[in-house]
C-alpha cells in the first residue's frame, strides 16, 4: 500500500471512530432523556393514584 492509500484509511478510519463516539453521545442522551420521562410518569400515577383516593 502507498502512503497515499495508508493516509486514507487512516483518515476513513478517524472518520468511523468519530461517528461512532457521536452515536454513543447521542445514544446515552438518549437513554438519559428517558430515565427522566420514566421518573416524571412514575410521579404523575403517583399523583394520579393520590387523587383518585381523595
């Protein structure tokens, strides 16, 4: 392989690793995003089972 050819994998191969690291970003937001949606519908049957007692 020439350099040339060595210089664009490695260029390809940098391109991957940040896409990669960008969708891992994306993917824990994400995750994050939905452990708060989980707790703010735990919170509202909470209240919801409260006011159907009263």
């Amino acid at each position: 392989m020439n350099s040339y050819g060595k210089v664009e994998t490695e260029s390809k191969t940098e391109i991957k690793k940040d896409a990669i690291q960008s969708s891992d970003e994306s993917i824990q937001f994400h995750e994050e995003e939905q452990k708060s949606l989980q707790e703010k519908m735990k919170k509202l049957n909470e209240k919801q089972q409260d006011l159907a007692m009263n």
